[in-house]
C-alpha cells in the first residue's frame, strides 16, 4: 500500500458571526474516513463541492493535522512526521498565488530547485515537462496572464518535475481545453508506465472520474461512501436507467401519471427532472411523458446507462449535491 | 455531452482495469512497514538563492510601478519639508527619513501585504509542499524586497543631499544601511504578514508600520513630545535613520554608527527568525 488511512476525523471549529459573515457551525469536513491507495494505481475522490475532499488531501500532504486517526503513506506516519510529506510526494493544491507572477519556465525550474533537484538538473527537467506538457510557447509569459487553463497546466508542470512515487493532483484539469487534459493524463500514465507512480486525484468532473480512474472513493459530508472501480460501482445501478426529463415552462402536474413521476423523481432542478428507474418504468415513464398531454410541454428527454452521478444518488447522495459534480 | 472521454483519453489509461500494472523498480519499498526512502530536500543556500531569484524576477511584473510610487513619495516629502527646516540636524534626518522610508514602505509595507496575501489564498500550500527549509522561503523573500529598495533609497538619498546641500562623502554607508535596515523591517513585514489571522489585517499592519517609519523617521526628533521619542526608539528604522543621518557630518562619529548598525542587525536577526517561526505555524494549520 502507498497510502493508508484509518479513523481520520477532522473538525472546522465553529465561527462566531463577525460583520459581514454570518456565524458557521462546526464542521466535520473528516468523519472518519479509511482508505487504502496500492501502488501504481491512479486513484480518485469524487464528491461535490464540499464534500471534504480536499480537506482530507490536505491531511494526505502534511498541511493540515487531523483531529484523530493516522496517515501512512509509503511507510511514514504522517500525522507524526507532516513535514515528510514534501520528501515523498508532490502537490499539485487549488491555488496558483504563489507562482502567479512568475513565467511559465521559471515557476517550474524554481519548483524543481526547491525540489531538491541542483541547478542542472532542474533545467533539464524543467525543459522535459515543459515539452512533454506542450508548454513550449508560453514559456516566457507570466502565469498570471494565461487563461485559467494554461495556468492549470503549467501548475501540473510544477508538480510533475522532480521525481516522486506519489502524485497528489487536486483537480488538476480545472478549465482546460482536450489537447491540455490529453497531455495531463499522458504524462501521468508515462509517470506509471515508467516509474511505477501512484497518482491520487480530487475531481468532481464524473465523466473524468469513469474515464482515467482505476479506483474511486464516493465522498459526501466528510464520509466515503463507496470505494470500488468506476465499473464496480456502476454495476450497483446496472439494473436501473437513467431518464432525464426537461420541460419548456413548468411541468403539468395536471397531467396524467406526470405528478407519480415527479415523486419517484431521484433530482429536481427547477425544469429539469433525474430519475432512476427499472428499465420497464423508464418505458413506461416515456410513454407517458411522449404520449399524453404532457408531450406539448416537453422540451427534450434523454435516456442513458447510469454514470457515478447515479451511483453518487443511489447511495445517499446530496441530491442537491449533485449540482457540483459536474459531467463535462 | 462531453469533451473529456474517448478522445482525451490516453490509450494506456485503462479506467476500471486491473491497476499496478508497471513493473516495481528494483529498490523501491512495497510493504506497508518498510519506510521508503525520503528524496533529498532542498538546502539551505540554494534554495534561498531559488527563492531570491524567483521573487526578484516578479519585479519585473508587479513591483516597478510601487518602487517608483515609494521614490516619488520620499522626494515629495523632502520637498516640502525644506520650506520647514532650514538645514543643519534637521535637514540630515530629513534626508535621512526619506531615504528610510523607501526601505520601509518596500521592505515591511510590501513584504506584510504579500505574505498576507500568500497566506489567506492559499499559495502558502505551494512552499509547504516542498521539502525547503522554511527560513529559505523567508530569508529568500526578505533579500528580494531588501534588494528592491535599492533604487529608490539611493535615489532619495542623492536627491535628498542636493536639495538641502549636504556632503555626499559618506553615502556609501547605503551599502551597509539598505541591507541591513532592510533585514529589519522585512523580517517585521513578513512576521506581521504571516501572523495576522486575516489578509486586511496584514495590510494593515503593512501600512501601519511605514506611517510610523514616516512620521518617527522623518520629523524631526527633537521636535516630538517624550512620549513619542520612545516609540521612535522600538522602531527597527529609526536605527537606519540615525546611522544615515550621521554620516552627513562632515567627520561622522563611526562608532555611534556602527552602533546604530548594530541594532539594526540584531533586530534583523530577531525578527526573521520570528519571520521563520511565523512561516512553520502558518504553514501548517
């Protein structure tokens, strides 16, 4: 194992109101989460946003001490040792602030320096990941002045130069275009082909999620609530479909069967319905909204096999939560 | 639906597939209790020199335009102070002050609002993340803003010298001042930066710490009530001043300059190392 967790609680203090925010409960952004992460394997946290993933990657990394459990990663406790961390994994976090004014090359060879990599080998690598990553062009222009994708990406520069068996990417492919995510998920498979790297990703993108994963953790409010492969979790759903329905104005209600549907509805966000069904329901379902009156008021209606959104419903889920997990 | 699958989607990536499938290098630890090897961190010195030289790049981006408003702001001063003093001790504190001033406004002004920043977004996370030793970070970004002030207080200094005619002989005690005062207020500016627990709070503290290397720095101290001349004495620049304003004698009195430099040393030490310990508590929280 590379990484393993066990009882890992960690709680936000609650927030007394100041001026101008209100006051917040406590938080328990970790309610006891175990996980185990093998070597080679590329690894996710799928959640919506606030779901605590980056709570508990942040605990992975050393920056934040958790209330209670341990956290081994390649043999070292990090609870007791945090500052290890930076000896055996890179980072990539959320935030760019503290290479924004930098260029593109000079963020990434100061990461390399400050890896530990002398001056040599930190331009070599530097010139390396800039072309693997096809950053060639930007290299002189300052991160800030990038759009946010090429900024992602020449933050994924920062955190691939320098060797590390663990890669920690929280959302790494934020805001880029095909070409720059086909790049990111080459250079990490490289990164495993070669080395044997273990790659531990925060998304909230499922589509992304069933595509590079090999395992994936299902959080919600501080929980894992499913850890499997992508394909082992949808085969919970297997025997369901997914029929989304999307009306022109409001729904008629009055219509026959119409008003059965929006109780047996998993998701409603304001036109747009989610529900999981028998795939004889789901025929049924379309019959009736394609049939009767209700067919008029109908703007459009997809039937598909279920996707982790589903997986995320069935098993508990925010429905309003799935507002976060975004599918494209 | 989507942009990402299929095509984004690079052929080794076998998403749901058996995972591990490379070869473990020879070497590498796989048990749960045999500790892998740690990757060498960064030393001290080049990682400092790292730092330092990321930070002085940013100038070129972000700085220039503030170190020319900080010059502007000290001459202005002097300007108008010359139609209240008349030369001798006043004029030399004056030009003094300004030259000062420029240090702090860089060096603790702008250092507090950046490490502020750093801190409240986030960006904190990045160094964190990296095996450096926290005094690099510090050091490394103290040194840059130090070195940004240099333009500026040279700039005022001569200008101050030819406004109110006084011996420019000894000006290169700037080369001991502007480092020294600098490792002072930068340190402080970083401490207090990294100690606010908000991001205004850190500006504020910034901006509080230059109004009060103007107005102790530049007025003339025997002008203040006594009350006042103490604070002048806790401040880290007032040292600066009075080493600078020395050295405007026609046969400045080395030791009480040196003196005054040896304060500003020893308030350097003390406050990076507070800057250093400031760094660890708000790197991990």
């Amino acid at each position: 194992m590379v990484c393993t967790v066990r009882g890992l609680v960690k709680t936000y203090p609650a927030a007394r109101a100041r001026r101008g925010t209100p006051a917040t409960p406590a938080v328990r952004a970790s309610d006891g989460i175990d996980l185990d992460v093998a070597r080679g394997e590329v690894f996710g946290l799928l959640g919506p946003n606030g779901a605590g993933k980056s709570t508990l990657v942040r605990q992975l990394t050393g920056l934040l001490r958790p209330d209670e459990g341990t956290v081994r990663v390649l043999g070292h406790d990090l609870v007791r040792h945090p500052e290890r961390a930076a000896r055996l994994l890179g980072y990539l976090g959320q935030d760019s602030t503290a290479l924004d004014e930098l260029t593109v090359a000079l963020a990434t060879e100061t990461t390399a320096r400050l890896r530990g990599l002398d001056a040599r080998a930190a331009r070599a690598e530097r010139d390396a990941v800039m072309e693997e990553l096809g950053l060639g062009e930007l290299s002189g222009r300052a991160l800030k002045k990038l759009s946010g994708g090429q900024r992602r990406l020449a933050c994924v520069a920062a955190a691939l130069v320098g060797e590390r068996p663990l890669l920690v990417l929280d959302e790494p492919t934020t805001g880029m275009d095909p070409v720059a995510r086909r790049a990111v998920w080459a250079a990490v498979d490289r990164r495993r082909a070669e080395r044997g790297v273990t790659v531990l990703l925060v998304t909230h993108n499922v589509i992304e999620a069933e595509t590079v994963l090999d395992r994936v953790a299902v959080m919600d409010r501080g929980r894992v609530i499913a850890c499997d492969t992508p394909a082992g979790l949808k085969a919970m759903v297997a025997d369901e479909v997914r029929v989304e329905l999307v009306w022109r104005a409001d729904p008629p209600l009055d219509a026959p069967g119409i008003a059965a549907l929006r109780e047996s509805a998993d998701a409603v966000s304001g036109r747009r319905w989610t529900l999981r069904l028998a795939p004889d329901a789901a025929r049924a379902a379309i019959a009736t909204v394609t049939g009767g009156p209700a067919f008029a008021a109908l703007d459009d209606f997809t039937l598909a096999t279920p996707s982790l959104e589903d997986v995320y419903l069935a098993l508990g889920g925010r429905a309003e939560g799935t507002q976060g997990l975004v599918k494209a | 639906m989507s942009v990402v699958p299929a095509q984004a989607r690079p052929s080794g990536i076998t998403g749901g597939s058996a995972p591990a499938k490379a070869a473990a290098p020879a070497g590498e630890a796989g048990g749960a209790d045999v500790p892998a090897p740690l990757a060498a961190g960064a030393r001290l010195f080049p990682a400092l020199v790292a730092v330092y030289r990321a930070q002085l790049s940013r100038a070129r981006v972000a700085r220039i335009p503030l170190l020319f408003v900080a010059t502007f702001q000290s001459v202005g001063i002097m300007v108008l102070m010359r139609g209240v003093v008349d030369g001798g001790a006043e004029a030399r504190s004056v030009v003094a002050g300004s030259s000062v001033l420029v240090v702090a406004f860089v060096a603790l002004n702008l250092l507090a609002q950046y490490f502020g920043q750093l801190r409240a977004s986030g960006g904190l996370d990045h160094y964190a993340t990296l095996p450096v030793p926290p005094s690099a970070v510090v050091l490394g970004a103290a040194a840059a803003y130090a070195s940004f002030t240099v333009p500026g207080t040279a700039v005022t200094a001569v200008v101050g010298s030819v406004l109110f005619q006084l011996p420019m002989a000894h000006l290169w005690i700037l080369a001991a001042v502007i480092p020294l005062s600098g490792a002072a207020l930068a340190g402080l500016g970083a401490a207090l930066g990294l100690l606010a627990p908000r991001q205004e709070l850190a500006t504020l503290c910034g901006q509080l710490g230059m109004s009060a290397a103007l107005l102790l720095g530049v007025l003339p101290a025997e002008r203040m009530p006594e009350v006042v001349s103490y604070a002048r004495d806790l401040l880290p620049s007032t040292y600066g001043v009075e080493a600078l304003a020395r050295s405007f004698d026609a046969q400045p009195d080395w030791l009480a300059v040196g003196a005054d430099l040896g304060v500003c040393a020893g308030v350097a030490v003390v406050s990076l190392a507070a800057a250093t310990w400031a760094y660890r508590r708000a790197a991990v929280r």
